[in-house]
C-alpha cells in the first residue's frame, strides 16, 4: 500500500470507530487519539524516558501530554518553529522559567513561554518524540506527508545534536499499528520505541538512520524558505 493510501485508511478508521479526538477531522494531520495520556504515561515509564534530560518534541495535539510530562518532570523541551521557516528555527521551554506547564506545552501558547532559539544554543538531544499517522511494529513511520519531521532530524544530525544512538519515539492509538509492508526511503527515521495506550514496542530497527540532509531531495525554493539548510549547505562546501 502507498503511504498516502495508508494514511486515508488510518483516518477514516479513527474518525468512523469514534477513536478521533480534537482537532477534527483527523485527515490531514497528526490525529489525536483516545487514550493519549495513557500512551505518554506509557512511554514516560521506560529506561529512555528515565535517562533523557533534553526532547525534541512535535507540536501536535496528540502529543500533548508528553510535552507537558516532560516539562513537569523537569525535562528541557524543544520544537521546531513551523517550518523551520526562521534563522532562531527552535522552541525552548525550560521547565525552571515557566509557572504555566499545561499552557505552555500547548501550541496555542507555546509563544507566551518559549524562547526562540538558534540552533547554536540547543544541546544534545536525549530523546526525540514524533508524531505519527500510522507505524509498524518494525519501526516504519509514516506522517502527514510533507517530510517536515524528517527534515527535522536530518538538521538535527547534521548539526550533531542527534546521532544514531539518539532513541526515537511515538504516541499512537492501537489502531495506527499496521502490519502492512511500508516502504522505507533512505530519508526516512525509524522509530524505536512505539507507544500506545496498551503496549510499549520495542522495534528493533534494522534500517538506517540518515547521517544528515540529503541535498538532492531539496530544491532551491525550498532551501532559500529554510534559513538553517543555506546555512548548512555553505558549511557542506554547496552540498
């Protein structure tokens, strides 16, 4: 099955089986799922969880209460701005600098709480948390299609605040694990823990990780819309 085919199936079967929850409709975008606070509790009860003082999180809804664990637990978060589209591309919330946890973590307020950063100023990164619109118990994600996620990790190893040990992760409702055969481009991440409400999975993901941005995927328009991908091009000596 095509990525995109398998997305509409996943939609359609979390909206028409009532397992969708705000924002509607789920179609086009990460879907928040019943049971996502399970699916965080979950995910917060495990080694990698335990042993990261730094995430890079999604903003989406059903990542949520994720976000707003980490920071109750005094983890530094940070998200990527929309698109990547400014010089300062990362969102900082420090749980030491904000009185508001559960509105901070929300997108709508994000802003209030956040410092906008470079790239520069980010550490290493301990976990990182995706968001997804279906997965496979082998670890292969598919999201909402436009490679945003995936251009995030690629700066973030380009930039070396990620490696291939750097554990990756996601929320999903039961219903988003699919046994289908996905296929896997080079660019792709592969997940290694996947998390529902019922069950942790540890994947043990065979396939590469990309070792950084592969320019070939990237056009021009692209590129001048990214401040931080010009910037890496010149140090790749003009990728």
């Amino acid at each position: 099955m095509d990525k995109q085919s398998l997305r509409e199936r996943i939609w359609d079967d979390l909206e028409e089986r009532g397992a969708a929850r705000f924002p509607f409709p789920p179609h086009g975008r990460i879907p928040n799922f019943a049971g996502a606070d399970a699916a965080a509790d979950r995910l917060a009860a495990t080694p990698e969880w335990e042993a990261a003082a730094v995430l890079k999180a999604n903003p989406d809804a059903p990542q949520l209460p994720v976000r707003r664990r980490a920071l109750r637990a005094g983890k530094t978060v940070y998200m990527a701005v929309p698109r990547l589209r400014d010089e300062r591309c990362f969102l900082e919330l420090d749980p030491a600098q904000i009185d508001d946890v559960d509105a901070a973590a929300t997108l709508s307020h994000v802003d209030e709480y956040a410092r906008q950063v470079a790239p520069d100023v980010v550490p290493p990164i301990d976990l990182v948390v995706s968001g997804s619109v279906a997965v496979t118990p082998a670890g292969a994600r598919v999201g909402k299609g436009e490679g945003y996620s995936d251009l995030e990790y690629a700066v973030l190893r380009a930039l070396g605040l990620v490696d291939a040990e750097t554990p990756v992760a996601t929320t999903v409702h039961e219903r988003q694990v699919v046994d289908d055969d996905v296929a896997v481009d080079a660019h792709d991440v592969p997940l290694d823990l996947v998390v529902t409400p019922e069950r942790t999975i540890r994947t043990d993901a065979t396939g590469a990780r990309p070792d950084g941005i592969d320019w070939s995927l990237l056009d021009a328009e692209r590129i001048d819309e990214i401040p931080v991908l010009g910037r890496l091009r010149g140090a790749d000596g003009g990728g």
